[in-house]
C-alpha cells in the first residue's frame, strides 16, 4: 500500500502550525481579516492562474462546475472566518477549538461521497468534543463571540475539504487551488464595505506577513491536495494533517507566552491527537 500521503498530510499539519502562528501574529493587534483574507486569496489566484488556465484539464459538466463554484463559495467564508478567528482568539485556544473539523469531516463525508464511519471513529468524536468542552462548556461556547468564530471556522473547513476531495477527483491541483481561491478575490471587495479602503493599504506595508500567510497557505493546500489524490481517504489526511496541526497548541504557549489554562489547553491538545489517530 502506498502511504506517500500520510507524509504530505504530516508536511501539511507541519506548515499549518506555521501558517496559524504567523497569522495569529499579524491579526491580534489590529489587523484587518478582510484585507488578509483578500491579498491571501489573490496572490494564490495570480500563482495559478496560467497553470490552471494551461495546462490542467476539466470537463465542463455541470456537476464538475456545482463542485468547483461550492467549494469556491465556502472557501471564501472559510478564510475569513480563520482570519477573524485569529484576530479574536489565542492561538492555544482557537487550535483546540477548531479542531471540531475532525468531528464533521467524517460525517459530512458519510453523507456526501458514501465514506463509511467505523465504530472508532464515533469514540473518536466523543473524545474531541471532551477536548473541546475542557476549555468552554458547549453553553458559553455558543455564547462567547471569539469562540463561536472557531467553531463556525470548523464546520465551514469540514465542507472545504470534503469538497477539495470532490475536486482532486476531476481536476489537477493548479485548477483546484485556482477555483477554491478567485471567488474571494472579487466577493470580498462587494459584501465587506469596509474592505475596499483598507484593500488599497501600500503593497509595501505588512510584505512579510501577507508573502509568508500565502507562501504557506499554498504549500498546505498543495501538499494536502497531493495527499487526496495519493489515495488517502478523506477522513484518515485530515486525521493526520489535525494531529500534526494540534503543536499550535505548544506554539501559542511557548513563543506567544499564552499562559492561561495551561493544563486544559495541553489535556486538550493531547485528546485532539488521541481523537484524530482514532479516524485513521
């Protein structure tokens, strides 16, 4: 059996962990989602149009095109719930939160390409939602606006990645990357007003935080993408590439001197690799 994707899935929770903490950096002072989530999703757009313009093929069915405007769709919501989610939350707390993904992922694949749950992966889930609930009980969960960010960012990352399965199956990457990533460029501006002065800030201005958001965002994607298509189910790439991802939790703690609940947040994080091997 070939297991190459289990590497890329561990290589895509590695750069994620990278992809939260500089992201947490630059929105927890002030920094606009909007704006991230817009130069993000352009430079991503600019990267592989001519790729997917000119060299990936795609049947023009109307199933592919439902698909590919879905996962565009969602997409959009979904990065800039993360960007927001960032900008409200500490990055211990919103890595253990948003690992609720793990809980949806396998449930929504069930109901959406026929993924069948084993009955580990139900204990799976009960284990995910005790990490979760160490943290917030479900009632203040709900009622904390930061927080329910995260868990709103969890179920919209659930539907992206059901459907970037969906779309690896009909499509080169580039395409994928390029589809999942245009849609933002040109909705954000329309439906967030406050977007369009601050989508004019200087290019110069935050040049790292933006090149190193997208330089990473697209090596994720990529190698998660690259993952699917190796052969691994859904529900084991996200298990892996969750597990990996929960060392957000020890970044938030150590780099960003996040110290408040330190023994939730690491019972959690632990519980959120436990729950996610238990999907494999």
């Amino acid at each position: 059996m070939n297991f190459s994707w289990f590497w890329l899935a561990a290589l895509s929770g590695i750069t994620e962990t990278g992809y939260n903490t500089i992201s947490r950096v630059a929105l927890k002072n002030g920094g606009s989602p909007s704006y991230y989530t817009w130069w993000f999703s352009l430079v991503r757009s600019v990267i592989f149009f001519i790729p997917a313009l000119f060299f990936s093929t795609l049947d023009l069915s109307l199933n592919n095109l439902v698909i590919l405007s879905v996962l565009g769709f969602f997409n959009c919501i979904n990065v800039y719930l993360f960007m927001k989610m960032h900008s409200l939350n500490q990055l211990s707390v919103s890595t253990i939160i948003s690992r609720l993904r793990i809980v949806w992922v396998p449930i929504l694949a069930f109901f959406i390409v026929g993924e069948k749950l084993m009955p580990k992966q139900y204990i799976a889930i009960i284990v995910l939602l005790i990490a979760v609930i160490l943290l917030r009980s479900p009632k203040k969960l709900l009622k904390d606006k930061a927080m329910f960010t995260a868990v709103l960012f969890s179920v919209t990352t659930a539907v992206v990645t059901v459907f970037l399965k969906m779309a690896s199956d009909i499509t080169s990457t580039s395409m994928v990357i390029f589809a999942m990533s245009f849609p933002s460029v040109i909705i954000i501006p329309l439906i967030i007003t406050s977007a369009k002065q601050k989508l004019l800030i200087p290019l110069r201005k935050y040049t790292f935080e933006k090149l190193a958001i997208s330089g990473l965002s697209i090596v994720l994607i990529y190698t998660f993408i690259w993952a699917l298509k190796l052969g691994g189910k859904v529900g084991a790439v996200n298990a892996i590439f969750q597990s990996i991802s929960a060392l957000s939790v020890v970044v938030g703690i150590i780099l960003l001197k996040e110290k408040e609940l330190i023994f939730p947040k690491l019972a959690g994080a632990i519980l959120v690799i436990v729950g996610a091997m238990l999907l494999i």
